[in-house]
C-alpha cells in the first residue's frame, strides 16, 4: 500500500545540506581562530597599559606627598615567583601595588618569572613565542625584552 501526501527529505536533499554546513564551518574556522589570536593580544596589550599607566600614578602620588621629583613603586607585585598571575584560592595576583586598591591582574597567562632584582613577567600568547616584559624602578619602564619586541607583544 502506497501512502499518499509523503512530506520529507530526499537522503540527498539532508546530504546536500550537511556537506554546505561542513564547508562553512572549514572556511569559517581560520576566521574564528585569527579573531580568538586577536583579543588574547587585546588582552595583553590593555594590561600593559594599565600597568604603565599605573607606574606613572604612583609617582604623580609620590609628588603629591611631597618628594619633588617623585619615586617609581619598587616592585609592580608582592606575588610568588614562577607563579601563574591567579587569584583562585587567595592564589597570586600581579601587578597588586600598583592597581586600584591592590587588586591587580588574575589572569593565568601572567607570569611572574623571577625574585628580586628587574620583575620580569611573561604573557602566554598560546601560540609560539610568549612575550616578557621586564619592569625597570629607576626609570619606571615596562617594556617587551629586545628578543621578542613583535607586533604581539607591544
């Protein structure tokens, strides 16, 4: 007995289908991962700012209360050495002396990568190359090292 009105798909109407979406998701990928690269440079690029931009409020703090020519904060973090910049579990921030009310930056890409002397702190960029920023107190400079000063780490 053969049914009348059959409403559907053909097997090669749903196969057309599926291999249009296969190909769109193949042409979209590249995209998706180039964008998802750009906001981890985003990311970085804006805690860079924010941690220059802090260096330079805590010396216009430090002529304010009265030293004339104005002191650089000595250390950007009181967190542990070769510790993720993570603040789970009362974890290590970096940058807590000189963010807004020592909050500083919980994010685990962040690195603090040596004790004492220049703090140096790496940035994961998940890709090949990380970036290292070393922080300088007399002339309160944070800047990428000379071996990676790419586009990717400015």
């Amino acid at each position: 007995m053969k049914l009348k009105n059959q409403k559907g798909f053909t097997l090669i109407e749903v196969m057309v289908v599926i291999i249009v979406m296969a190909l769109l998701s193949v042409l979209a990928l590249p995209r998706v991962i180039s964008i998802i690269t750009q906001a981890k440079k985003a990311s970085a690029q804006a805690v860079v700012a924010a941690v220059r931009s802090g260096i330079a409020n805590n010396k216009i703090a430090s002529i304010s209360e009265g030293n004339p020519t104005g002191t650089y904060v000595a250390q950007l973090t009181n967190g542990s050495t070769n510790a993720a910049c993570n603040a789970l579990g009362g974890g290590n921030r970096c940058f807590d002396n000189i963010m807004e009310a020592g909050q500083g930056v919980s994010d685990s890409r962040w690195v603090r990568a040596n004790a004492g002397g220049a703090a140096t702190f790496r940035f994961d960029t998940g890709g090949s190359a990380d970036c290292t920023y070393t922080y300088n107190a007399s002339n309160g400079t944070f800047l990428p090292d000379a071996t990676n000063a790419t586009t990717n780490c400015q």
